[in-house]
C-alpha cells in the first residue's frame, strides 16, 4: 500500500510510505461517507478501487477520495472524530 490513513487525536494524516503528505483537522471535515464524487482530490492506493470520500468545510477543491483496507469501519471512526471535535 502507498498511502496510509491514520486517525489521530485532531486530524486525519495521510502518508506516503513513512511521510505525512496531507492533514486535514477535524474541524475542517463535514462529512464522510462510502462512495464516489466527480470532482476530488485523489489520495487512493492502486487497488482496491472502493473509495470513502472526506467532505471538507473549507477549500477549492472540498471532497478528497480515499480507500482504507476497512472503509466501513475507517468511515464509522472518522464519523466519530468529526462528531467529538
């Protein structure tokens, strides 16, 4: 796997390899849910093409695509993250 998705105490890391290439605070996170949006930034591994898509407050480009190994239960911790910040 390229990237890696990890939950902290205020934001989502994701990271290339052992680098932090993009964080998001949750405060600055709307939503999250399975799925698909047309226009994204795209932080995903090659394989498999099954994406959660963040929803930022802020930015031009506000959606991101994702794909944890476990997209279900990553997209249920963000949800709960999002809803304690």
């Amino acid at each position: 796997m390229l990237f890696k998705y990890i939950l902290t105490d205020s934001e989502l890391q994701i990271r290339l390899f052992n680098w932090t290439v993009r964080k998001i605070p949750y405060q600055n996170i709307e939503d999250a849910r399975l799925g698909w949006s047309c226009w994204a930034e795209n932080w995903c591994n090659p394989w498999p093409w099954k994406y959660a898509v963040i929803k930022r407050r802020r930015g031009w480009i506000k959606n991101l695509h994702i794909n944890p190994t476990d997209r279900e239960n990553f997209v249920r911790q963000l949800k709960q993250k999002i809803l304690t910040k």
